[in-house]
C-alpha cells in the first residue's frame, strides 16, 4: 500500500476542473496576496455542503471569494452563506465573483470584522456548516464558537490543517494546530477526519 503524496494532490486538483469564474477569483486572490483553497479543496467544500443539503453556512475569511463560490455551487438554492472577513476590501471584491457566478446578492451576507467578534454574534444551532480559513492562532476558538453555530449533524471544516502542523517557523500558530487536531480528534461530541487535500481540511460533524 502507497501512501498519499505531492503527486495524488496534483491529480486531485486536476480533476477538479474549474470554470472561468473560479479562475478570475483566483487570479484577484493572487493580486490581493491572499491564498485561496486549492482546487481540490474547493471541489470538496462543494460536495461536503450538497451532502449536508446546507441552507446555512458560516465562512471565517472570505478571500476574493474562491471558497465561498465553491460552498454556495454546493448549497440549497435558497441557502445563505455567512461570510466574515477583517478586510471590506476583500469582501467587495468576492460580492463582485459572486454576482459573476450567478448569485443574486441575497444570497451573501457579508460581515466585515474579526472572527471573534462577529461570530458570538451569529444565532446558536442555525448552521449546517462552519468553514474556517482564518488565523491558525486563533483556531481553537474557532472551534469554540462552531460547536455552538452548529446543529446537530451538523459539519465544521479548518482549512490548512496539514501545513499549519508542519510550520515550524510559526511556534503559536502550530501549537494552536496541534491544539486543534487533538481536540477535534478526542472531542466526544465530534466524528472527525483530516482530508488530504490541498493543504489539509479538517472537517468534524457534530453528533
């Protein structure tokens, strides 16, 4: 048996095949110098959320947009999704891709801000997804706050959960991994599993 390499993630995001307004959103998230989810990534935020039947949907960093097209092509027609970003900048852009994408503005509610002060501001168990792709320091929090946004069945995904463990250099926001991994992994209300794509995405249902 072979185990999951450079390669298999190579393949996994050439099967991903995107459109031209995935593509634009990506070339902005590279002028922004933001880092979007890779292709594979993207691919698995939308059948993660079709598979949930997700109406509501709460995104910590919204980017250019990438992730949240990916989530929204995923979600119910009449599903919202929750986006919470530090930068407006950022945010007019992705209402931007997401009107090119075919989505009326009602569709995305953005809140510009910290995660950590618009999340305790979001109603408890309304969601049927969290997805976090923010600072990696705080993901523990971020964690705190999910568990109680989400009903049960409910799913929360970390973003970059593989390379944030390795990132030596970066002392707090690895121990804040590693913090996150074994919680996620020990928590008796969770069912976790750590998806190789991209840069790794955590995900969890709440039982």
């Amino acid at each position: 048996m072979t185990g999951y390499g450079q390669s298999d993630a190579r393949l996994a995001d050439a099967y991903a095949v995107e459109d031209e307004v995935l593509l634009h959103a990506r070339r902005q998230s590279e002028l922004a110098t933001v880092r979007p989810v890779s292709p594979a990534s993207g691919a698995a935020l939308s059948l993660l959320a079709a598979a949930l039947g997700a109406r509501s949907v709460a995104e910590i960093g919204t980017g250019a947009g990438v992730s949240g097209i990916c989530l929204l092509r995923g979600m119910r027609p009449d599903g919202v999704l929750t986006t919470v970003d530090i930068q407006p900048g950022l945010q007019r852009q992705a209402r931007e891709v997401f009107a090119d994408a075919g989505f009326a503005s009602s569709r995305a509610r953005c809140i510009p801000g910290a995660a950590l002060d618009v999340l305790p501001r979001l109603a408890d168990g309304q969601y049927d997804l969290v997805f976090c792709d923010g600072d990696p320091a705080e993901s523990p929090d971020y964690l705190a706050e999910s568990l109680r946004l989400l009903r049960p069945g409910g799913m929360v995904c970390f973003e970059g959960a593989v390379s944030a463990l390795d990132a030596a250099a970066f002392e707090a926001q690895s121990h804040a991994a590693r913090e996150l991994v074994r919680t996620v992994r020990e928590h008796p209300a969770l069912l976790s599993a750590l998806l190789p794509v991209g840069d790794g995405l955590l995900c969890a249902v709440r039982r």
